[in-house]
C-alpha cells in the first residue's frame, strides 16, 4: 500500500528467536496553481481513500500500537516430528514506509500536498514510534522508503527537489539508528538523466541500500525505452529495486478505492512490460522485489503466454524464467491466501517479509504477522526464510548492522 490515498553471526541464524519489546527502545497548467497541484498529486496517490481505510479516521493508531502476539512458538508444520515447535527468527522488513520525516512533511505541506495538521495516517512516522512498533511485532530491522508522489509531480525539478529531500532525511534516520533501520532511496523518473544522478548520489554519497521505483510514470512503465538510462545505472551497481504500484494511469475514482484492487493490476504492468521489453534481461543484475505479494503477476502469468496469439506476450519458457527471477513481499497481506500460489510461482526462496507499515496502522501489522505464523501453506524453514534469512541473501550487507 501507498503512502497517500490516491551480532553479524546471530544474523545470519535464520533460527534466532523474537525477544520481548525492549522499553528503550502534468501538469502545464499553471493557472490551477497549488490546488490543481494538490488535486493531481491526491489522485494519482490516493490520499483520501487510504486515509479512511487505513487509519479509520483517527492518527491514534500511530502513537498507540495494539497489542501484539504474545508468542513467537509456532505449531507443528508438516515434514516436522510429531508436537515439534519452532521459533520465529525476528523479521527484516522490506516494505516500511517512513512518512514522513519532517522535512519531507514540511515540503509537502509548502507545496499543498497535505494539510498542515492533521491528515491521513500514512503522512504520520516518527523515529520512536517505529521503533517501538518494531519490537512489539519482532522486527529486528527495516528498509524505510518513502513512497511519495515523485514521478507525478508537475515538473522534473520539483520531482529532483522531493526526493533530495526524502532521501537526504532517510539516509540521516539509517544513520542515526543503523542497527534498525536501512533504507531504499526515491528515484525522480520524469527525466531519465535526473534519475541516473539521483541514483549515483544515493549510493555514493549517502550509502542507500537500494532504491524505491514506482511503476510507472505518466503512461510509461518500467520497461519503457525512454526509462532504459536508469536501469543501466541499476544494473551497473547490482541494484536493489522495490517496484511500488499507484493508480492506474488514466483511471477514474469509483467505488472501489484504486489502493485495495488497482494497485495489484499496476504491478501486474510493470512486471509484464519489464519482461515483454526484455529489460529483464537486458539488465539482469538488477534484483526486483514486487511489492504485496507481486500483485496480480505471479496469478495472472499465464495469460502472458496465451497474449502470444494475439500479437503480445512470452514463451512459457521466457514466463516461468521471470517468475523466479522476481522477489515478492508479503505486504498486502500475502498469507494465506496467496501464498499457495506464489509458492508454486516463485518458492518460498524468494519471498520476503514486508509490513507495509505505516501506510497501515500497528495492529493491522500485526494482525499480518500473526497470519504468516499460522499460514498452513509455510512450514518452519520457509518461515525462517521469509522472515529474515532470504533478506540477508538480497542485502548481505545488512548482517553486521543486526545485535
């Protein structure tokens, strides 16, 4: 889900236990001005309706998380002797969206994004509040983004002045606290050349971990030829790229919120148009993660190979390549009932644990937990490997930042 509604060894143990919470722990219309701007922005973000969904109207779920599991001892799994139980190895979270820090939440109140006061849960985050949620659901570490609206703002420059000052706040929060918290910088993709510099800077200068691409901008997907700059620059560094979803482009506000059903279709796109493309493999040392679960790639796959009748799609061959080439977070909430799919898809190796925390309040989070725990699909191994031990594969350089 979207931001608006629009030590080293232990690490690496894949069977180290949760512990109890530690307490100290485009725009060309410049007569519209700001409110044309706000109106954009809000639409294709969907600020409203998340607002109400998420948050049930209230920001007390961001100061006041709920109650969470009390217990990390998961029930015997198929394949295990008979009354055997196994703990959950604390998580590593993939998917955490930290908004806002403050200059983030200044800017865009300046720019008419948001209002002053108030406003919806996601546009809430602080350091301290986060943490504490963290340890309540036995989170050791998080990979903050910021899914704000950069690639639909009016202008290149506006869209480079955003996410300089989102990813300079991030990378100041991983400083600040390294032990708890990485992060995946904002990439502007109006301007392909801005991105490739915002890339360079993220990783050279301000030590980011991977980088946050939505998945398209305007009607371009990842996979457009004018986008092909910045995923040379990706692959050139072993990139890290979590593809997060918005409106569909062009879609009108009904019924449905776009957050709860859209979103799914927009990363089916992506994905669908990085392989069709063949950016996949042009640039194969990029590893994709496809936020909630994939969408509705890993369900609708197939339909790839039938488009090849009709003048667009893959060789079975080509789909099932990309499938595991893929990784997926279980934001969204994956389990349980995606996982049987996506296991059969991609395997449980490829699979990683994300909360989707705070476009969601802290009980929801942990009503996700206590999901993956009781998921009859996961036996312990894949547990352990989806809670922290393939996100130690994708980000080995976060082992030695873990107690």
């Amino acid at each position: 889900m979207v931001v608006f509604d629009r030590d080293a060894d232990q690490a690496s143990d894949p069977t180290r236990a949760e512990h109890s919470p530690s307490p100290d722990r485009s725009g060309d219309d410049h007569r519209a001005g700001r409110a044309s701007r706000r109106s954009l922005l809000l639409t294709a973000t969907g600020l409203m309706a998340g607002a109400t969904v998420a948050a049930g109207g209230t920001a007390a779920a961001v100061t006041s998380p709920a109650p969470g599991p009390s217990s990390s001892l998961l029930p015997g799994q198929p394949g295990e002797p008979a009354g055997s139980r196994r703990e959950m190895p604390l998580r590593i979270d993939v998917h955490h969206h930290a908004m806002m820090p403050v200059p983030v939440r200044d800017w865009l109140i300046a720019h008419g994004v948001i209002p002053p006061s108030g406003g919806p849960l996601n546009t809430q985050w602080d350091i301290d509040t986060a943490i504490a949620t963290m340890d309540q659901y036995g989170i050791a570490l998080a990979l903050v983004s910021a899914a704000v609206p950069a690639a639909f703002m009016p202008t290149p420059a506006l869209a480079v002045e955003l996410s300089t000052i989102v990813n300079d706040s991030l990378s100041a929060i991983s400083a600040a606290r390294p032990d708890r918290f990485g992060w995946l910088a904002t990439i502007p993709l109006l301007d392909a050349a801005d991105a490739v510099r915002e890339i360079n800077r993220s990783y050279d200068e301000l030590g980011a971990d991977g980088v946050l691409l939505t998945t398209h901008v305007g009607t371009r997907y990842l996979g457009d030829p004018t986008l092909e700059p910045v995923l040379a620059a990706l692959n050139a560094r072993d990139g890290v790229a979590l593809v997060h979803p918005y409106d569909l482009p062009g879609a009108s506000p009904i019924a449905v919120p776009a957050f709860l059903m859209d979103y799914a279709a927009d990363t089916g796109r992506a994905a669908v148009q990085l392989i069709v493309s063949g950016a996949l493999d042009r640039h194969p040392r990029i590893r994709w993660i496809l936020a909630h679960g994939g969408g509705a790639f890993p369900y609708l796959a197939g339909r790839l190979s039938l488009g090849r009748a009709l003048g667009y799609g893959a060789d079975p061959a080509v789909v099932r390549s990309a499938l595991r080439r893929f990784w997926y977070d279980t934001a969204g909430p994956m389990s349980p009932y995606s996982t049987p799919s996506l296991l059969a898809a991609a395997g449980s190796d490829k699979i990683l644990f994300g909360s989707d925390y705070n476009a969601i309040p802290a009980a929801t989070l942990g009503d996700g937990v206590a999901a993956l725990r009781a998921d009859p699909a996961l036996d312990w191994q894949a547990r352990a490997a989806i809670a922290r031990g393939n996100a130690l594969r994708l980000f080995p350089s976060l082992a030695h930042r873990l107690r």
